[in-house]
C-alpha cells in the first residue's frame, strides 16, 4: 500500500502556498480549502442562546412556575415555530 502525505500551508499574499522541500518542484499537489478558524463565532452565538434558554428555565423554577397543560401536538407545533424562528435569525 502507498502512502499520500499532507501538509498544511497558508495562501501567501502573492497567492503561492510553501510546501517542505521534500515535495518535489512540479509535483501534483491538491489544494483543499478549509474553514476560516474564527468558524468558533458561529458556536459562540448558539452557546450564548443556550445559555439564556438555561437562565429562563432556571428563573422560571426560582419562581415556582408551573407549566400550562399542552398536548404533544401543541407541544410540537411550538417547537417547529420556535425552530423556523431561530432558522431565520
């Protein structure tokens, strides 16, 4: 079995990429793009939104509140709203 090595470079700013001089001058190469690594943004947001819902639940049993009768049906149609919402934000 052969074996493919994989190096990580950045595009420089005269867009060539340096690869180790192992790699022989008009070697095939295959450039992948990752994602940007402030992808962590979009994580922050959804940790910052579940951590309000956990302070509502919390306040809510601080204050004794008691939960309305629902049936699964209106339970369910509640959260696909709640689910469309959060799609468009």
């Amino acid at each position: 079995m052969t074996t493919t090595s994989a190096f990580f470079s950045t595009v420089e700013s005269n867009r060539t990429i340096v690869l180790p001089n192992s790699v022989p001058i008009g070697a095939r190469v295959a450039v992948i793009l990752l994602p940007t690594e402030n992808g962590d943004d979009d994580n922050g947001v959804r940790n910052e939104r579940f951590q309000q819902v956990l302070n509502a639940i919390r306040s809510a049993i601080n204050s004794n509140f008691t939960t309305p009768e629902i049936s699964d049906q209106e339970l369910n149609q509640l959260i696909d709203e709640a689910r469309q919402l959060a799609k468009t934000q």
